[in-house]
C-alpha cells in the first residue's frame, strides 16, 4: 500500500472506488476477476466489503467528474487516473472507448494531457515487465 493510500479521507475512497466501479462497468459484462481487483483495492484502503456496497457507481462521466473535482490535492486526482489506466489495462483488454474516457476525465478535472500521456506510458512498461517475466520462466 502506498503512503498516499494511507492518507486518503474517506470522501476521497469512495471517490477513488466510485472510478474504479466506472472503469469496470465501461468493459461490458461483469468480469469476476475485475470485481475481485475491486474488492482487494478496498481492502487495501481500508474499506471493508459492507462500505464497498455503498459505493454508488457514476451514472455518467460528468458525474464522475463532479467528484473528483471535489478532492483538493492534485496528487490523489493524479493517483485516481493512474488508478484507472491500471484497470483499464488489465488482462491487456484496453479498449479504445475506455482510453478516450480517461482523457475526458483526466483533463476535466485538471490533468494535463501529456501527464496522462506519461501515465499510460508507465502502464505499458510494466504490461512489457509482465510479458517479459512470463517468457523468461516459460521458456526453456
């Protein structure tokens, strides 16, 4: 976990779950390894599963927008699109509509483009770490 998990309000989780839910319902159907990712991210921020059921998924990405806007520190709105391309990187299904989404957001509510630029770039990195990983004890 890291320190700035540690310092979010709880305003400031619910928000973060409340991305995290808007990603997951972009990818379509109910995906139970997405849900689990949830689930152990709440878990991480110390939001148990009762509190994780309270969190109201955004209707729109205005709405969510609306939230973010709500949190004052740069850095968490930072970790909150991080957050969100690593989700929507996962199990290497990026979809185009999730991709323009995040920039939507992202600029909305105060990010530069070329920082969600760095961010996404930072996520292929480690898909590229990943692949490579896997080779390397695959292959004989």
């Amino acid at each position: 976990m890291s320190i700035l998990t540690q310092k979010l309000t709880k305003k400031e989780k619910g928000i973060y779950l409340q991305a995290l839910a808007f990603i997951m319902s972009q990818k379509g159907k109910a995906n139970p390894a997405l849900k689990s990712y949830l689930r152990v991210q709440a878990l991480e921020i110390g939001v148990d599963e009762k509190q994780l059921e309270e969190v109201k998924l955004p209707q729109s990405a205005l709405e969510l927008c609306r939230s973010i806007k709500k949190i004052e520190t740069m850095s968490v709105r930072r970790f909150i699109i991080r957050e969100m391309i690593m989700l929507a990187v996962a199990a290497h299904e990026l979809q185009e509509n999730e991709v323009t989404l995040i920039y939507q957001v992202g600029n909305a509510v105060g990010i530069d483009t070329d920082r969600i630029d760095d961010l996404f770039m930072w996520a292929a990195r480690g898909l590229e770490w990943q692949i490579e990983g896997a080779k390397m004890v695959e292959e004989d």
